[in-house]
C-alpha cells in the first residue's frame, strides 16, 4: 500500500496544501511548530475519520473557517483509491459534512460506512495502524513501555489473533451457557418428579369413578321432581287461563265504562267548540271592515288612486328604480371619494418617507465625516509606525557594522561556530582523557620510587621503564596541562562567538519579522487612504441625494392638499345623494305598509272561511260519536250477563295450590342442581389432575431427552473452547519464532554496541535482551537513546511480519516514523538511519519520516520543507529533491 498524494484545505494550520508522495523515503522537515506532524495526521484522519484524533473535529477546522477538507490518493494492492472528507463547523459543533470513498469497485458514502471498508481493506483498525505502521510523537516507546499483557494483547490483535481469543471466548460463554440451561433443566426435572408422585398418591382414577356414580343419582332425583314439576305448571297455566278469561271481561267492562264517560264528555267539548267558532268568526267579520277602512286612509297620504295588487307593485317597482340609479351615483361618488383619499394618504406617507430618507442620508453623511476624521488620525499612526519600524530595521541592521559576517550570512557563520566548538571539545575530552593517563603513569613510577623494588619481582627499580621515562611523563603532563588550559579557552571563546552570532541570527531574523510587518502597514495605510477618499465622496453624494428627496417631498406634498379638497367635493354630494335615497325608502315605506294591511285582510277572509268549515266537521264529528257511545251500551249490557263468579274462585284456589308446590319443588331442584354441580366441578377438577398428571410425564420425558442433549452440548462447547486455546497458543509459538529471528536481524544490522549479545521472546511476548557475559537483562534497564532504538527495532520487526503475512506477502501501509529521534543522542541517530535503509532494502515501498535531524535530512530520497509564516501563522510545503534543494 501507498500513499500517492495528499490535499489540505482548512486543516489545522494549512489554509491550502496540496503534497505527492513518492516511493522511497522520503523525510518532512522543518522547525518545531511548523506543522510537519499536521500531514501526517491529515493522511491517518483521512483513513480512520475521528476515532484517529485525539481529540474533536472542531480542533481539526482552522480558527475562523467554517469547513476543513482532506484528500488522499492511496494505491493498494494493485488498485486506485482516493478519500474526500469534508468537516464543517458552522454550528455548535462540527460535523462530517462529506465523506466518500472511491475503489476500484465503487464509491462508498458515509463516515461510518467508509471507516469500516478501510479496516475490513487493511486488516486493522485506528489502534492496530499505530502500533504497526505509524510511530507518532512521543510513543515511541510505547510497546515497550507496556506491560506483558497489554504487549501481548497489541501484537495478537495485530497479527490476527485476538479473533482466535474472542472465538474462545464465545466458546466460553456458550458453554457457562449450556451450563446454565442444564442447570435449569436438571432442576424442573427433580420437580416434576416430585409433582407426579404426588398425584399418583391421590388414586385419581378410583376418586373419578365414585364421583361420577354419586353424580348419576343425583340426576335421577332431579328428572322425578321435575315431572311433579311440570303437572304442577300444567294446572297452574289452567288456573291462570279461567282468571285471565274472566279477568279480560272484567277489564273490558271497566274500559266500556271509561269510554261512555269519555265520548259523552267529547260530545259535550266539541258543541263547547263550535260555538266558540261561531263567535271567532263574528270577530274576524268586524276586523275585516276595519282593515279596509284602514287601507283607504293609507291610499290618501299616497297619489294612488286604488289599492289594488298590481297598481302597488308598479309603484314599488318605480320606486326601487329610482333607488337604485341613486346607488349606483352614490357609489361612484363614494369611490372617488376614496381613491382621492387613499391618493393623498399615500402621498403623505410618500412625503414623510422621502423626509425621512433625506435625513438618514444627511446622518450618514454626518457619519462619514466624523469616520473621516478618525481614519485621518489612524492614518497619521500607521505613517508614524513605519517610521518605527524603518528605525529598527536599521538598529538591527547596525549590529553587523562590526560583526565579522555580512547581513544574511549569520545562519551558515552560527553552523561553522557550533561545528568549531564540537571539535574543540571532542578534541579537550581527548586531551583530558591523556592527562589522566599520564598522571597516573608517573604516580606509578613515584610510588616504585618510594618503594625502591618491585613488589611482585624484587628487583630494584633503578632503570627500569616506568622508572626511567618519569621525567619525559612529567613534561609530558605539563604539555598537556598546558594544552587542557589552551583548548578550555578556546572552547570559552568559541561559546562567546556563538552567543554573539546567536544574536546577530535573531537580529537578521527580526528584521525579517519587521519587513513583513511593514509590508503589511504600507499595504493597511493604502487602504485606510483609498477608504478615506472613498467615504469623502460618499459623505458629498450623500448630501446631494438628500436635497432631491427634500424637493420631491416638497412638491409631493402639495399634490396631496389638492387630492384632499377634490374628495371633500365629493364627500358633499355623497350627503345630497343619501338625503334623496331617504326620501325615496320614505314612499316606499307608504306603499309597503298599504300591502301589509291588504295582506291582513286577505288573512282575516281566509280564517273565516276555515271558521265555517270547522263548524261543519265538528257537527259531523258529533253525529260520529253518538253512534259509537250506542254500540259501547249495548257491549257493556252483553258482558254483564256472562260473568260467572263461582269458576273464578275455583281457579284462584287451583292457582294458589300449584303455586305453592312450584316454589317447595324449586328449592329441592336447586339444592340437587348446586349438588350435581359440585360433583360436575369435582369430575372436572379430577379429569383436570388426570391430564395434567399426563402432561407432567410428557414433560418430564421431553426434559430428560434435552438434559441429554444439553449435557452433550455442554462437551461440546468446553472441547471448542480448548480447541481456540490451543490454535491461539500454537500461531502465537509460530510467530513468536518468528518475530524474534526479524527481531534479532533487525537489531544486529542496526546496533553497533559489543555488549549485547541476542533478543529473546517469549510466549508471551516478554522481552529479555543478553549480554556478551549471557546475563539477561530488561529493556527498561536501556538507556533512553538504546532503549528508543531497540523499540523501534520491534516496531520494524513486527512491521516485516505482517508484511510477509502468514500465508504469503500481504500489502501493508507505508511505515511512518513521527520525530523518531526525540530520545535519540547523535549516535544513535546515525543508527537510526541505517535502520530506515535496512527496511527499505526488505522491501518496504514507502517509508515517511518526519523529523528535523540534518542526518536523516542527508539520507532521504524525497525531502519536503514544512516553513510557517510568522504573520498568518499559516503553514505551507514545498517539495525538494536533493540535499542540494536544501541548501539553495
């Protein structure tokens, strides 16, 4: 797998960046705070969205724009792929606005749906990538620094085997499972046995029999009582009939009775009735006459001269068309009226919006002037600025009038100092390291001196080396006292120059900053010149505008006043008209009040004819019922004669007897129904036992056959989980051997120290380095710079496992290194870099390193400058291809 090219739009601290990636190695540098390390997370946030930020999208979106976006070309296992991830943070809080990611096969929306494809693609999640392929910043101690367990569980995951695990531990659970269930079934089982024998105790069947025998008898007993019963019913529905036959005759002669007394009361209201008709119609005779006086005394007050249908409606129909050509002028005048109402409203509001527009205008320009006045002042700052920043341009530029480099040659003079003091002090630790050696010498040759023999052989000292050359060491350690002094005051010397070209790099480095910086207030007094030229212009525009408006109000306004007198005229005449439509709705009122009172009279005739045909009918009605009240007399005579006395007493006392048997016999047959029902509930409740009984067994075979089956199950799932165990134990040898030859091969070629002998790894991924002697020893007990390396030893080695994959090469991402020298002194650098070289003669394809070490500077294939703009605080990259680029 590798990275192609890279584009950033608003992430972090790069406003637009756009970077291709090559193979190789290729090394971002820069100075701290540049934003090298920005790339790269732009390129694992690209891949993995949030879960590889540390902390939220907000923090990814540059201050003060809206949306962020990353674009990343990658290339992996033979195909194309390309992520477009768009945040935006117009909100509360940012969201992932856009996420698309393009394969070979298809595209592929949305955040989760993307983050999923990419790890299902690499094999490993956010976590899995930076443990293996991506060092970052300050981790890169991180595997060591774990402990066994989580070591273990780091390098399982990433070498798949953490699914084997997570298999054993589904396995696991399955079988405490079956456990359980067994457990449970185990359980209903003894309880279901425990509830059969106590059903089996009760005899069931035997109880079903005696309950059923008891049961037939009580229904013989109910079917005896019921046949007495039933005579008993018979004679008294007989009973019943005689009384209810006398007992109907009885009634219709007491209806008979009612109704003779109703019709003759009848007869008597209805003759009550048609008199009173006969007095509402001579009442109606004298209000009709009085109609028709009335109605000539209203035809006088009109100039009609008759009061007929047809004259009246005439008039009216005049009269509503006068009325309505009055309307129609009223109406006209009535709108004029309004429109030159609504024409003068709308001028005055016109007047007063032009007004009111023409001093917004002439506040405006009041504004602008005072505005003016202000920019002319800042203006007169910003020209003092330059002056200030014109003076320390120079101050600085005048600290190079002694110095012993010209402007610009401070950062090239400081390297050449540091590199002199570096010499000088390699060269004053040699001398020193002389010194002692020296002393020690003639130390030696005094003491054989004092002693005057040599304590081991005897002999006399007198001529022998160390004795002879004691004068010769003695110069010798005075030459290299002398030469220590020399070499410290060189070393004083060389420290004070390089404070005093410290000084004259950051005096270049600040005039640098102030060129910038008055770049920038020429470019803000050019704009605040041209603004203020603009807003005099604006301010005298604005004053000419607001005098027009002040004109047109002017005439607009007097339009207005004769708007309002024209619809005062027409106001006048809208009353002349109106008092016409009164007069008019007054003769109206005359002819429709003559109506009135004809359409009374018609009504008074009509009632009388209705009087008289009522009087008819009731006459009729009358004769009607005479005849009826006959034949009721005649019914009543009948019914009379045919009432016999004694049968009905012979039937009450045939009623009372039955009745009284009928409610004795009904207590007996309840009292055998609720027996015969009891025994019903207890058949039931038996045949119920019965069947649960039946139940009970069924159960208990069914259980017994799943306990069988459980505790099978249960086997089962305790060999698969020992079965993982197992399988997980052996890949995990078969890397470990393997891991640990990588490991071994990777630390030789790169470790230049005889004081360690070989790697060991065991099982559980537990390191032990040993020395030459065999004594084993903890990486923690390294030293920082030894114990960095041997880290990133494992990182290599593990890197080179996945790559070669268990079951052939597998495509793996680039290995990114992210200031890896953080713990590392100058020699360890240097192996550092051979580790690089080593990895990429295996094979590895593309290797990212950031860092600002001029070693690893010297051995890239690809460089990419990371610079930051000090007034923008915006970064940028330049890509450059040699060392050469590097130093242009």
């Amino acid at each position: 797998m590798k990275f192609e090219r890279v584009r950033l739009s608003n992430f972090k601290c790069y406003e637009d960046a756009d970077l291709a990636l090559e193979s190789g190695i290729t090394v971002i540098h820069g100075l701290n705070g540049s934003g090298k390390s920005s790339l790269l997370e732009a390129c694992f946030f690209a891949l993995y969205g949030a879960r590889a930020l540390d902390r939220t999208l907000e923090d990814v979106v540059t201050i003060g724009a809206e949306d962020a976006e990353v674009e990343l070309w990658f290339t992996h296992a033979g195909g194309s792929y390309h992520i477009h991830r768009r945040i935006r943070a117009t909100g509360e809080s940012a969201q992932t606005a856009k996420c698309v990611l393009e394969t070979p096969d298809g595209n592929i929306d949305g955040a989760r749906d993307v983050r999923a494809h990419i790890v299902n693609l690499f094999r490993m999640d956010a976590e899995a990538f930076v443990n293996c392929a991506y060092v970052r910043q300050g981790e890169v101690n991180k595997l060591i620094n774990a402990t066994p367990a989580q070591r273990q569980d780091m390098i399982d995951d990433l070498l798949q085997l953490g699914k084997l695990e997570e298999y054993r531990e589904r396995a696991s659970d399955a079988r405490l499972g079956v456990k359980s269930v067994l457990d449970d079934r185990r359980g209903s089982y003894s309880e279901l046995e425990s509830q059969i024998e106590a059903k089996e105790e009760k005899n069931l069947h035997g109880l079903l029999n005696d309950l059923e025998s008891e049961r037939n008898e009580t229904e013989s007993e109910i079917e005896r009582f019921e046949g007495n019963r039933d005579e008993a019913r018979q004679t008294l529905e007989d009973a019943e009939a005689v009384l209810e036959t006398s007992e109907e005759k009885r009634e219709e002669l007491d209806s008979l009775e009612t109704d003779i007394e109703a019709l003759q009361d009848e007869i008597t209201e209805t003759e009550r009735e048609r008199e009173e008709c006969r007095k509402r119609a001579s009442d109606v005779r004298e209000t009709i006459a009085e109609l028709t006086s009335k109605v000539e005394t209203l035809l006088d007050e009109t100039d009609l001269e008759s009061a007929d249908e047809e004259a009246l409606d005439s008039r009216l129909e005049a009269l509503d068309a006068e009325d309505e050509s009055l309307a129609e002028t009223l109406e006209d005048h009535r709108m004029k009226a309004r429109m030159f109402d609504n024409q003068a409203s709308n001028l005055g509001e016109r007047v007063a919006d032009l007004e009111s527009r023409a001093a917004e205008k002439r506040e405006r320009a009041d504004r602008l002037d005072t505005e003016v006045e202000e920019a002319t002042a800042e203006l007169k700052n910003r020209r003092e600025k330059l002056t200030e920043i014109d003076d320390e341009i120079e101050s600085y530029r005048e600290r190079f009038a002694d110095a012993p480099v010209e402007f610009g040659e401070a950062e090239d003079h400081l390297e050449s100092l540091r590199s002199d003091l570096e010499d000088c002090r390699e060269e004053e630790t040699n001398v020193r390291a002389n010194l002692r050696t020296a002393k020690e010498q003639v130390a030696e040759a005094e003491r054989l001196l004092d002693a005057g023999k040599c304590p081991e052989c005897g002999q006399p000292v007198e001529e022998s080396p160390h004795v002879d050359t004691i004068d010769e060491d003695r110069e010798r350690v005075s030459e290299l006292r002398e030469n220590v002094e020399t070499l410290r005051e060189k070393r004083t010397r060389l420290e004070a120059r390089i404070d005093d070209a410290e000084d004259l790099l950051t005096a270049e480095n600040r005039v640098r900053e102030r060129r910038n910086n008055r770049t920038n207030v020429e470019q803000l007094v050019e704009d605040r010149e041209s603004a203020i030229r603009e807003k005099r212009e604006e301010a005298e525009t604005l004053r000419e505008e607001a005098e027009t408006l002040q004109s047109d109000a002017a005439e607009r306004k007097e339009s207005a006043e004769e708007l309002e007198e024209k619809a005062e005229t027409q106001r006048e005449e809208i009353e002349r008209l109106e008092r016409e439509r009164e007069a008019v709705a007054d003769r109206r009122t005359r002819i429709e009040r003559i109506q009135t009172v004809q359409e009374k009279k018609a009504d008074a005739e009509s009632e009388l004819d209705r009087l008289a045909e009522k009087r008819s009918h009731l006459d009729e009605l009358n004769d009607q019922r005479r005849e009826n009240l006959s034949d009721k007399r005649a019914r009543q005579s009948e019914l009379r004669d045919a009432y016999d006395e004694s049968a009905v007493e012979r039937a009450r006392d045939n009623k009372q007897r039955a009745e009284n048997y009928l409610e004795q016999v009904a207590d007996k047959l309840s009292s055998l129904r609720e027996q015969r029902d009891d025994l019903i509930d207890r058949i039931g409740a038996v045949r119920g036992e019965i069947e649960e009984l039946e139940e009970l067994r069924d159960r208990r075979d069914d259980i017994e056959e799943r306990v069988s089956a459980l505790e099978s199950l249960y086997d089962e799932a305790a060999d698969l989980q020992s079965m993982y165990g197992d399988l997980r134990a052996e890949l995990r040898q078969r890397n470990v051997v393997s891991l640990e030859r990588m490991l071994n091969e990777v630390f030789d070629l790169i470790y230049q120290n005889d004081s360690y002998a070989r790697i060991a790894l065991d099982g559980e991924y537990r390191l032990t380095i040993y020395q030459k002697d065999g004594e084993p020893l903890d990486p923690e007990q390294l030293s920082g710079g030894e114990r960095a390396l041997f880290n990133l030893s494992l990182r290599c080695a593990i890197y080179r496992l996945l790559a070669e994959g268990i079951e052939g090469s597998a495509p793996m991402p680039p290995l990114i290194l992210d200031e890896p020298t953080v713990f590392l002194d100058s020699g360890h650098v240097s192996q550092l870099v051979e580790l690089v070289e080593s990895m990429r003669e295996l094979g590895v394809e593309q290797i990212i390193v950031v860092s600002h070490d001029d070693e690893l500077v010297g051995g890239a294939d690809n460089l990419v400058r990371v610079e930051k703009d000090s007034t923008t605080n915006r970064s940028h990259v330049e890509q450059r291809e040699s060392l050469l680029g590097v130093a242009d």
